[in-house]
C-alpha cells in the first residue's frame, strides 16, 4: 500500500497530473541545453488543502541518478515537504529538501527548477549577479539576477539560501554561489521558462561583455518594462 493511499480521490488525482507535468517538463532542460547526463531536476507542488497549512503539500520530482530518457511520470517520485518519499521506487532527488524548503517557506511557487546550464552556472562560479542591461531581463527578472550563498547539497541548506534571496526579489531565478542556477513559478511549467531565460541573457550578457562594458538601463525603465510584461503582455 502506498502512503498516498491515504490521501483523497482529488489529491491523488492532481498527483497523477503532476507526475505527467513534470515527466514532459523534464524533456525540456536537454532541449534547451540547461542539463548533462542526469545533473538538474522540476519538481511541481501539489496542493493538499487550500485553506491548510503549505507544510502539508506534496511535491512531484525526478528520481536521482536517472538519465532523461528514462523519464517517465511513472518514475516521478511524490514526496510531503519533509522531504520524505511519500510514493515512488526510486530514491528522490538530491535536491528533493531543498525544493521543500522552497515549498514550505514561499506559499506562492508552485514550481521549482534546477540545471547547471553553463553560462548561468559560469556567472554563479563567479558570484557575480547577472546586471540588468537587456530589455528581456527587466520584463523576466524586473533587474539584476542575485547571487545565492554557497551551500552543500543533501540537506534544506540550499533552499534556505534560496528563500533568503528570493523572498524579497522580483527576480524567478537566483545564481547559488559555486553551484548554479535554481528558478522557481507559480507552477513547473513557468519555472521551466525561468531557467531558458536565465541561460539566454546569462550567454547574452557575457558575450556583450567581450565587446565593452555593457549599459545599464535605469530602474525606471526596468520598472516601466516590468509592469508591461507582468501584467499587458501575451493573452489573458
């Protein structure tokens, strides 16, 4: 019998979606070229009880140490935001605590995404944030992409660098220091978006830095640009 038994029929019902979501998400990072052989992960919250606390949420991810093509939404694990493995044969991903963290502490994302996609990792091997010189950062970001702190991978350590320099940024993305770049959305899908977008101008801006120094754009512009993707732009 597995734990989620014990969950109900509409739960179960969202987990069964979540592994599908996630499972199809996960074809995206070689795609874009954001992962290598099995490194970087999606997991997708699943909400147990709307009005209850977040803590008793589940979380769809990736099995660790399984290649992409192996992927299935069979082979997605469920975990609660313990971090404990709730139904799956597979051991979780590494970052499984770290995604709980997330989970646990910001209500609000629904989805969260790690890769080591070169450009964005190369900036974080630097500790130096990705400034704020392109029209598309000021829509995604609304600025500068911040350095996390260094942290070591097993436990909640990561997430809780995470959270403090996300918490109070309109940035979806956030370069953990000597590790790479972790994205979070208010479900996988816009997570998934983040970590594309964070390679492109991490490679863009780079590349602009060959040539000169690139120039800023002042925050009231970001600001302006910001507003206009957030809330004009595309269908709603």
């Amino acid at each position: 019998m597995s734990s989620l038994d014990a969950y109900p029929s509409d739960v179960r019902e969202q987990v069964a979606a979540a592994r599908a979501k996630v499972s199809a998400l996960h074809a995206e990072l070689p795609r874009w070229g954001l992962v290598v052989w099995t490194a970087g992960n999606v997991s997708q919250r699943v909400v147990v009880d709307p009005a209850g606390p977040s803590k008793r949420d589940l979380l769809v991810i990736k099995p660790s140490g399984v290649t992409y093509d192996e992927l299935t939404p069979e082979s997605m694990v469920v975990c609660d935001l313990d971090a404990n493995l709730v139904e799956g044969d597979r051991a979780p991903s590494s970052d499984t605590a770290a995604h709980a963290y997330v989970y646990t502490h910001m209500p609000r994302v629904g989805g969260v995404v790690h890769t080591h996609s070169t450009y964005a990792t190369a900036w974080a091997a630097r500790a130096e944030p990705v400034p704020c010189v392109l029209t598309m950062m000021a829509d995604e970001f609304g600025g500068d992409i911040p350095i996390g702190p260094f942290a070591l991978i097993g436990d909640d350590s990561i997430g809780r660098g995470i959270v403090e320099t996300l918490r109070e940024s309109r940035s979806p993305a956030v370069l953990m220091r000597n590790h790479g770049p972790f994205t979070i959305g208010t479900d996988a899908k816009a997570a998934v978006k983040a970590a594309v977008m964070v390679e492109e101008v991490a490679r863009t801006v780079h590349i602009s830095r060959q040539l000169g120094e690139p120039l800023p754009i002042a925050q009231s512009d970001i600001d302006s640009l910001y507003a206009r993707y957030q809330n004009v732009y595309g269908q709603h």
